[in-house]
C-alpha cells in the first residue's frame, strides 16, 4: 500500500535518518519512541505535510486516501460538527452517521467550543473517517485526557479499526499499554538522526513492555 525509503540526508540535522518500510492494508502499527526523537515529523511526511522530505520517498502515496487526527482537534471553531464534517464532502446525513459512530449522536448542531476535549478529539476522529481513509493517522490521540476517557477512545478506535479491516493505521504513542490494546504491529524510533530501531509484528498480547525494555536498555547502553 504505502512504502517508505527516506534517505538519509548529509547536509544540516535532519531529525530523520534512514528509514525503510512497507505499510500494508490492516496493519495497526503503534509509533513509539523518546519525546521529541521525530514520531509527529515521521507522520507528517507519510502524511506529505514536510516539504524537506521529498515526495518520491513515500511511494504510493499519491493513491492513498489519509485521514489524519492532529494532537489538536483543528475543527473551525464557527461551524458546526456536522459541517465540519461536510467540508470533506459528507452530506448532512453522512455527517450525523459518522459523529452516531464515535459515540456523538445528537451533536451535529454543536459547536467547538461546547465540547469537551475528549468528545472534539471524537468529532475530529468523525471527520477523518469521512474521508474514508485507506491510512488513518493518529497523532498521540489519548494525551490529557482521563484514564476513562483515553480508555473509551482506545475502545473506539480498536472497534473502528475492527469494522475497516482493509484500513491501515500508525498511532504515535508513548504508552506500551496503547500497543496492547490497537496494535499489530510496533515501530520504535529513536537514534539522532531518528531511524526506525524495531519493526516487526506483535505477537501474543502482553510482549510489547518487554521488547520496549530491552530496547531502551540497549539504546540507553549504546
């Protein structure tokens, strides 16, 4: 579906080094790795929002469909949910059914600003999914939320995911409990320049601390 062959560049600090990978449909891959090592700028480029990564890098990109929910709900303040849904052209029906989807029914008429965090990080998930994306991005969807409203929205999207199986997904967390939870598949990102330190599938649940364990070990005693 999607393959990454960023390269590593000779000229500045490039925050990403060398990164090599295949994104197929149904992976459910989980983008850990230090604070501020380069996730946010790894989604951006898969997502062709970093102009210093050259397009040719992401190959098939231009094919793909991408729905992408930022750290910040970016809604416009002065529409409606359901008309922020309706500028990625779902109609008014459409809107209602996917904010009915994550968990909003009745809230078409809202605004912003009404909501609370958890419930616009809901109604920004809704218009990505109006997309109909082939690629959902995830940006550290749960960060400030409450324990009850991150698990209810790790709930949703494990369903979401569950109902598109021919959907693919890359969630930049910092939590292996998240990975537990959404993911097929673990990325591990770390090195300066950043470069892709574990890929590899998810086995039986419960694995996914270990592994980030010996990995931060490893890198720590590099």
């Amino acid at each position: 579906m999607l393959e990454l062959r960023i390269s590593e560049r000779t000229f500045g600090q490039p925050v990403l080094g060398e990164i090599s990978a295949k994104i197929e449909r149904g992976d459910r891959i989980c983008l850990l790795g230090p604070s501020g090592i380069g996730k946010t700028t790894l989604l951006n480029a898969i997502a062709g929002l970093d102009e210093t990564i050259p397009a040719k890098t992401m190959i098939g990109a231009v094919k793909l469909r991408v729905g992408y929910l930022f750290q910040e709900h970016r809604l416009l303040p002065w529409r409606t949910l359901s008309a922020n849904i309706q500028l990625v052209g779902a109609t008014f029906q459409e809107a209602a059914g996917y904010l009915a989807s994550v968990g909003l029914k009745g809230y078409e008429h809202y605004l912003p600003d009404q909501l609370s965090l958890g419930m616009a990080r809901r109604a920004a998930l809704a218009r990505c999914l109006a997309v109909k994306p082939d690629l959902l991005l995830l940006d550290e969807p749960f960060a400030s939320l409450d324990p009850v409203m991150a698990g209810g929205l790790k709930v949703l999207i494990a369903g979401i995911m569950d109902a598109n199986p021919g959907m693919a997904m890359i969630c930049v967390t910092h939590d292996g409990d998240d990975a537990e939870i959404l993911a097929n598949r673990l990325w591990y990102l770390d090195g300066k320049p950043a470069r892709l330190q574990w890929d590899d599938r998810v086995g039986e649940s419960g694995l996914i601390d270990g592994v980030l364990k010996r990995l931060r070990h490893k890198l720590e005693d590099s």
